[in-house]
C-alpha cells in the first residue's frame, strides 16, 4: 500500500497515501485493532455540524480568516453528510475522552479544506489544531457530539417510530372496542376484559414512554461545549460556545443550548444514562407489548388463537404451513440488546473521575445503537405485525366457559356462594350460568342481566 509521511507533536507517522486523515489517526488505528467498529454514524455528523458551526463562530469573533473557513464548512458539510465516513477508522474502544475520534475529524476536515483551496493534504496549510479545532478540546467537543447524536436520533428516528406505534394501537383499540374476551392475571383466567380495553393499555404505556424521551430530550440538549480542557474555559473565547451552539441548533432543527454548569457537563455522563434509562424504559414497555400480542396469538389450534398475526414467512422447514410471530420475536430480540447496551452504558460512570470521563465513545456507541435498533424495529413491528393485526372468535367463545363470570354474582349472593359456584363448574365441566341456574334462585333472565360480559368491562352505575 503506498503511504505518504506526516507529522503530529510525536512526531513522522506513515499514512495510507490516499487517507485524508493524518498522522493521529494513523497512530489511534495502530494502537487500538480492538473490534473492527467505530463510532456511529450520526454521531460524525454531529461532529462535522460542531465544527462548521465552530468555524463560523471563531471568524465571527475574529479568529479565523474568511478563505480557511469557507473550506473548513464545506469539508465540515461533507463530513456531515457521510461523504468520507470511510475515513474514520478509529475503533470505538480507545482512549477514553475520544481524543482520537475527534483528531480524526479535525485531520479529516484539515486535509479536505486544503483540497478544496487547491494546497497539499499535508500541508497544514489548515490546521487540525490550530484551525479546525479552535477554541475547542476533545473534553468537551466529544460530549457535545455525542449528547447532539443521540438527540438527533431519540427525536428523528425514534420518537417517530413510537408515535407511529401509538397511532396504529390506538386504531385497534378502537377496532375492537366491542370485542370481549377473558382477562389474565397470574396467567389464570379473570373477569372479562374488552380487547380494545387491553390495546388501550398497550398505547397508554407507548404515550408514557414518549413523556419520558422529552424528558431525556431536555437533558441531552443541555451541551458542555466551551469547558474545553477541565470545564473552566481555557484557550476559548467566551462568546464561542454560545455562537457555535446556536448555529448547531439552526442547522439541525434542534433546541440546544450552552450548559450553566462546564465542571458538572463533562465530568461525567450523567445525561446518557439518564437519556439510556429512558430509551430502556420504552424498550421494557415494548417487550409487554409484543409479547402479549405474542401469547394472545399463540396456537393457532392449540393455544390462545384470540388474535391473528399477518404471515410475512414460512415458519419451519420441516412442519408445512407453520407460520410463526417472527416480527414479535425480533422486537423481543432488540429489547434484550438494548436492556445489555444500557448496562453498558450505565458503566460509563465508571470512567466519571476528577474533571473528565474517560467513557465518551462506548456510552455514545451503545446508546446510538439502542435508538438505533429500537426505532427499526418498531417501525418493522407496527408496519408487518400490528397493522394486519385481526381479532379471531377464539375470544368471546371463552368468555362463557369462564369460571370468572362468577364474580358478577358476589354482590348478589355473596362472595361465599359464588366461590361454590364456580367451584362445581370446574368440577362438573359446567358453565357458570348453568350451576347458578340449578343451584340459586336467580332467574334465566336475571342472569342473562348480571352475567353480560360486556356488563363486566366497566364500573357499575
């Protein structure tokens, strides 16, 4: 492979000739062959917006001249974009702070702004550090980024994903208000419960998980950019936070605003977990869901069979005609990623010493990718499982054999009686109405009154 020799503050370094990156880079890829994966991609766009918008910010302040910083937006935009993600090959698992990640970016963005003014890559007639990042250290421009990516998806991709979610449950719930079937607890037969009751709670604990992303929301949009080394500000201008963040916001359609406090916005990653524990939270209330739906559709002969799971494939390649929930037990799958990658990230306060964490790069790795993979996968879910979603009979035929009808007599007979009641069906194989008929002095027709199931799915008047 042809190389080409730059130089950092260490010293000569060997590059891969065609590399925009330089001699950090080469150094970072050289000492951590760890996994073969970087930082996502949403996170390098953040980090190409925080230093377009950082560009901008230090010529308005009078640090950069005009022709370097036209260059340095337009790599920045590139990078943004994903033009040259190919060049950034540092392994999520480096140092801590992710000095490599961001050196990456500012070699990156160095050597193509040189290109677009027609110098050398290698040159330095840009600067990684004197230019690109001014005013900056990787203390706190890699919280900043990685705060901003996780907000860019918690608010692009999945909250979108979850409202879609919300709507399609609330639409069954509607679809299937009139449809009683026999509710569950302990996994044993309870009072009667309408079908579009249980996907009422279903969007109910979807619409609460929504609530609790704004929250995080709110904490990731506040950015510690401008604490540079240990949070005190040194080496930036004291305007130059506010401007690049404020530019940040503008282009990416965000609320984002400075920190009050640069010690508290870079010595730790208490906003990601917190941000984490939400996203696992709604992952936890996905699992539930799909789950239940799951159980409800188990069969379709010998199980529950209450719902109708679309068939999007063949379920076994030695039983013919067996369809199994596959999109379910995807959503299922993802949850136990997200529930593995917030342990991880909960981790991250391990690396919260003194004046920095040293856990930058695996928090916002694990978190990109729970956002990630939950929005997908509820996009997958709701699009092939939820929407073709069908009630069966299967349902309100069970409702009369249940044995929970008995509780609509307590208030009549007492609790004792109707215990005994229900206690002779189960041995006798009879229903409920045909023991209170023979055994009580209730009428068929009082009985038909106090044993309507649908009577059973609301309080009495």
């Amino acid at each position: 492979m042809s190389t080409r020799t730059e130089k950092d503050s260490m010293g000569e370094m060997e590059v891969p000739a065609d590399a925009l990156y330089g001699a950090t880079t080469a150094r970072a890829v050289k000492n951590f062959p760890i996994s073969g994966s970087g930082m996502s991609r949403r996170f390098i766009q953040a980090v190409g917006v925080m230093k377009g918008a950082a560009a901008k910010a230090n010529q308005a302040l009078g640090g950069l001249e005009k022709e370097k910083v036209d260059a340095i937006v337009t790599a920045s935009k590139e990078v943004a974009e994903g033009k040259w993600d190919e060049h950034f090959p540092v392994d999520v698992f480096q140092t801590g702070s992710g000095t490599s990640t961001n050196m990456n970016a500012n070699e990156v963005i160095a050597n193509r702004a040189c290109q677009i003014m027609g110098k050398e890559i290698g040159s330095r007639a840009i600067h990684p550090n004197d230019d690109v990042n001014r005013g900056q250290s990787s203390n706190d421009t890699m919280p900043t980024a990685m705060q901003v990516s996780a907000l860019l998806g918690i608010t692009n991709d999945l909250i979108p994903a979850l409202q879609g979610l919300h709507k399609e449950l609330e639409k069954k719930s509607s679809d299937f208000a009139k449809i009683v079937k026999t509710g569950r607890t302990h996994l044993q037969d309870a009072t009667p419960i309408t079908l579009g009751q249980v996907f009422k709670g279903f969007a109910g604990q979807v619409e609460r998980g929504l609530n609790r992303l704004k929250f995080a929301q709110s904490e990731l949009s506040e950015l510690p950019l401008g604490g540079t080394a240990v949070g005190t500000g040194v080496n930036t201008h004291r305007e130059f936070p506010g401007k690049t963040i404020a530019l940040m916001a503008e282009e990416l359609g965000l609320e984002l605003k400075e920190t009050g406090n640069h010690f508290c916005g870079q010595n730790n990653v208490d906003a990601m977990i917190s941000a984490s524990g939400c996203v696992r939270t709604v992952a936890a209330s996905l699992y539930k869901i799909a789950n239940d739906i799951r159980f409800m559709g188990c069969g379709p002969r010998a199980g529950l069979g209450e719902l109708s799971l679309p068939a999007v494939q063949p379920g076994s390649s030695i039983m013919p005609g067996k369809v199994n929930p596959v999109m379910a037990e995807a959503l299922l799958m993802v949850v136990a990623h997200v529930v593995g990658n917030d342990t991880a990230v909960l981790h991250g306060m391990y690396g919260s010493n003194f004046e920095l964490n040293t856990m930058f790069p695996v928090t916002s790795r694990n978190l990109n990718e729970s956002i990630d993979l939950l929005a997908n996968a509820v996009n997958a879910f709701t699009n092939d499982c939820l929407v073709g979603l069908e009630a069966t009979s299967a349902g309100p035929d069970g409702v009369e054999r249940g044995l929970m009808l008995g509780t609509a007599l307590a208030p009549v007979i007492g609790y004792d009686k109707a215990a005994a009641i229900a206690k002779t069906a189960a041995k006798e194989g009879k229903t409920i109405r045909e023991v209170a008929l023979r055994d009580t002095e209730l009428t068929e027709e009082q009985l038909q009154d106090l044993l309507e199931p649908i009577s059973m799915t609301h309080p009495q008047e």
